[in-house]
C-alpha cells in the first residue's frame, strides 16, 4: 500500500463576492465507475543516481493527459460553463473511493492511498470551510485544489507506485507544507508535476485563456501582459477565480503562465488574497 501526503495550512479567508459549489455536504464516493481508467501513455520512466524510478512528462504532455481525460470523462468545461466538476472525475472517471470528512493535523490538506481500489482521503475542515455558507473563494479554490492536486497524483503516478515497491522499497511520497496552499515550489518532482495536473484540470488551457481574453474586452485594447496589482489585473483575477472556482492565487498562476499576466509588479500572488476580518461588535 503506497501512500502520497499533501500538507498545507487551511486558513478561512471573506470576500466581498459570493462563492458557488454544486456539492452540498461532505460525502464519500464508493469508488465505483462505468468508465474504464485512463492512464497516461507518454511518459518516460528514468532512473535518477540513487537507483529509484522517476516518470517523466513534458509540460504540454501534462495539459494534453489533462484534455483528454476531461473529454473521455464528458466533463470538459464550455465557455458558459468553465467550473470542472472536480469531485466526479475522481471519483466515477478515476473511480477512487474519496472521504471528504476526515479528521487530519492541521497542517495536511488530504493524502491518496494508492492500493486497490486507490483512496483519496481530504481534511475536513478544508471540506467545512469550503461548503460553508460563507464560503470564500479562497476556501473553495483550496478545497478543489487539493481534489485536483490528488486527482493529478491519482492520473499521472498511480502507475509508479507497484514500480517504486518492487526497486526502491520507498513507501509514501510527501507533498511538502503549503504547496497547495501557498503556492510555494515543491521540492518534489511528483509534487511539481501534480501541481501542473491540478492547474490543468481545473484549468483547461484552451477555455481559460478564452475566458481570460474576453475578460479583457471591457479595457479596450489591451495587449498582455497586464501587472497582477493594475486595475484591469485585479479584474481579470477576479473573474477568472469566481469563473473556474480557484482561489485567486492559483488564477494569478495560470494567468502568468498563459501570458496574460506580469507578476513584476506582485511577486507574491499571496498579496492578491483577501484577509479575514472579524465582524464589527
């Protein structure tokens, strides 16, 4: 039984919009699924100097693994429709038995077992904060983050773990604290690349940039990349994370990526979040 561990601090944040999820409490999924499981077949397997096995994708491999699951599974995002129904593909397309309730330290966000069927297991007070009725967007973009962050491990490196066992022993791989939180570079190459799943799935390329260049339109001619901290910058950060349901930090990300952003200005996508105000007595 090999087990990933993502970590990260939830923290409960407010926002001036309203924030929408299509699930109503926490649940857990029973694994089962109609469609067949679809594994990647362009990777590479390399063999690093300590003699232990490592999966190798091209970036564009990551979107295109991400595409195409998405469509075999019938949930690609349309442009009236950009949220990813996250929770269905891990748990009908990937068929993982998900728990959204468990209690777990503070500092861990959710953690997949890969044994048979896989097992995603996601903190409860990520869940809480997110489906609460003052949920922020920071909370459900976190909460989906973590989803996609373990659908991405589930997708990309479910395939390594009997290869691992069998010639390195190694039992668990650690995503380190605030990797899907706060952004921060994992030190891991299996976090680096679950994290390009999880941008890529929640994410699409194709619709995201679509959305992002309509979003522009009301500014009038405006040639990116715009500065995160502009006017027009905050606005595109802002339909893109309420549009997609991810936390602003991860829209600043991708925008950033796909060219529409200048982080020069903001080097710290964390300054874009809101911060928690207690109500006035």
């Amino acid at each position: 039984m090999q087990i990933v561990t993502c970590a990260g601090p939830p923290r409960r944040v407010s926002c001036s919009g309203g924030c929408r999820s299509t699930t109503s409490a926490p649940r857990r999924s029973n694994g089962s699924s109609s469609r067949s499981r679809t594994w990647p077949r362009t990777m590479r397997q390399i063999t690093d100097r300590s003699g232990s096995v490592r999966l190798w994708y091209e970036p564009n491999e990551i979107e295109s693994i991400a595409r195409d699951t998405l469509r075999q599974a019938g949930l690609w995002p349309t442009f009236d429709e950009p949220r990813v129904d996250i929770e269905r593909l891990l748990e009908t397309h990937l068929a993982a038995e998900v728990d959204y309730g468990v209690e777990l330290e503070a500092e861990v966000l959710g953690y997949t077992v890969f044994d048979r069927p896989i097992r995603v297991v996601v903190n409860r007070r990520l869940t809480d904060a997110a489906l609460g009725p003052n949920a922020s967007i920071g909370a459900v973009g976190r909460w989906r983050a973590t989803i996609a962050h373990e659908a991405a491990h589930v997708l990309l490196h479910a395939v390594l773990y009997p290869i691992t066992a069998a010639s390195s022993g190694r039992a668990a791989s650690r995503c380190f604290r605030d990797v899907i939180a706060d952004g921060a570079r994992p030190r891991d190459w299996r976090e680096v690349q679950a994290n390009m799943g999880m941008a890529a799935l929640l994410m699409p390329r194709s619709v995201f940039a679509s959305v992002a260049e309509l979003s522009l339109a009301p500014f009038g001619p405006v040639v990116p990349p715009v500065g995160a901290t502009t006017l027009t910058g905050r606005h595109l950060v802002d339909v893109l994370a309420q549009s997609f349901q991810v936390s602003r930090r991860a829209a600043v990300i991708r925008l950033a990526e796909l060219g529409f952003m200048s982080l020069s200005a903001a080097p710290d996508p964390r300054a874009l979040e809101p911060v928690e105000r207690k109500p006035a007595p």
